[in-house]
C-alpha cells in the first residue's frame, strides 16, 4: 500500500506595516522633517561650554580646524590663519615692552651710577661751604639738573655763608605757610607746582614746567632741595621716588653733621 505525502501548507509572511510620520494634525510628514526632529537642539553656548571642558577636542579632530572661519577686518579667514595674525601681533608687542624694560633698565643703572656718585662726592665732605658747593656742583655735573636750590633753616644753622644762585637760607615757618605739605619730612612732592610755590623755590619759576620738592630732615628739619626741569612732564606725581628717598636721606644727615661740627667749633 503505497501512501501519498503532501507538502506541508505554506504559511504566508505578514506584511510589515509602516507607519509614516504625522505631524500633530494628523498629516503625513516628509522623511528629511521626521529625522530632523528626532535630533538634539544643541545652542552656541553648549558648543563653547563643550569646547571648554574638552580644550583638546581640535587636537583629536584636527581636521576641523581648517573649516572653522572667523570674521577677520570684516571677511572670514580660516582659524589657523587667524592664530598665526595672533601670535604674530602678541610677538610684536611682547618685543616692544621687552625694549620699553631694556631701555628702563638702563636709565635705572645710569641714574644708580650718578646717585652713588654723588653720595660719595658728599660722605666725603664734612664742612659745611663745601658741603653747599659738592652739591649744586654735582647736581649741575653729575645730574646735569636745569634747575636747583638749597634752602637750609635757620632755626638749623645759626651761622651760615653768605647767599648765592644755588644756596639762601629761610625759616621753616616762612617754607610752611608757602609750600603747606612740602615741607613734610615724609613726602616728597614732584609734578607740576603752584604758582606760588614756584616764585619761591626758583627765582627763573617762568622756566620751570615741572619740579621736584625734596625735604631735608634729620632729628630736626634741616631745609629743602628745590629741582625743576622746563618739561612739564618730566617730574610727575605718580613716578617713583627710590633715587630722590635715597639722595634724601644721605644730603640729610650730612647737612646733619656739618650743622653739628658748626656748633662744636663755635
């Protein structure tokens, strides 16, 4: 008995159903707007912060450097291009300020060189007509000063030579109510002066721009010392004034001691 095989049914396959994308009225979307949708809305602030937290992003990704554009004298230029503008620029004012310091440096180590000159000019002297004179000489020679004057008090120096062009004598209260804060041991005033000031620190005040108001005071107010330059610019009231502190402290307490070998002698 022979027995027939049939083949097995066969199953039809289910046909996949696409759903197409609608938008909230029902319509169908095209397929470039619903993945458009679906991707992330990423704003310029998140890009820099990114860009801040990863600073090494462009060295993995270089190939973006060459397609970034910044706007550079109104056209977009290419982001190397721009850093090398930088760079060149920074360089450019890095060398400017490397010169503006030498040229400090060596106007610093002159000015060292005549201060120390003349401060030993004086520990050299000990009397005080020489004293007058070592100074407006190495003022005149060393500094090559337009302008100076020595004023000593008289409350300081009972005897004292007689006046000249660069030395008169004066009393500490007559100083005070011309000059006010001038006459402070601890301030030394530079910049321009007022009228008033100037008619009595320099007899040619119609060619002094600027000055320098340096007290002498040392245990006792000694008197003043009186520089002015025609620049109105060349004395300022915001420079520095290590060299003029230390010329300071050294004409003092020389003047100190020649006022003391005054009073012994007599």
């Amino acid at each position: 008995m022979s027995t027939t095989t049939r083949p097995p049914a066969q199953q039809k396959t289910p046909k996949k159903t696409t759903h197409k994308a609608t938008d909230s009225t029902g319509d169908r979307q095209p397929k470039s707007q619903a993945v458009k949708s679906h991707q992330p809305n990423i704003t310029g602030q998140q890009v820099v912060d990114f860009i801040n937290q990863n600073p090494d992003f462009l060295m993995h990704n270089p190939q973006l450097v060459a397609e970034i554009l910044l706007p550079f004298s109104g056209d977009p230029v290419p982001l190397m291009q721009h850093q090398i503008r930088v760079l060149r620029e920074k360089n450019k004012a890095l060398e400017a300020h490397i010169g503006l310091i030498t040229t400090t440096a060596m106007e610093n180590e002159a000015l060292l060189d005549n201060t120390i000159a003349l401060a030993l000019s004086l520990l050299e002297t000990h009397e005080l007509v020489q004293l007058i004179h070592k100074l407006e000489q190495g003022l005149t020679d060393i500094f090559s000063v337009q302008a100076a004057h020595l004023y000593l008090f008289d409350t300081m120096f009972h005897e004292l030579p007689p006046a000249n062009q660069f030395f008169q004598k004066t009393s500490p209260q007559f100083a005070q109510k011309i000059l006010g804060q001038a006459t402070n041991p601890k301030h030394i005033i530079t910049g321009p002066q007022r009228p008033e000031s100037l008619e009595f620190l320099f007899p040619e005040a119609h060619t002094v721009g600027s000055a320098a108001v340096v007290p002498l005071h040392f245990h006792a107010p000694i008197g003043l010392l009186a520089i002015g330059h025609s620049n109105s610019l060349h004395f300022r009231p915001d420079q520095d004034h290590l060299f003029l502190k230390f010329l300071q402290e050294v004409i003092s307490r020389v003047f100190f001691g020649a006022a003391a070998n005054v009073a012994t002698s007599v």
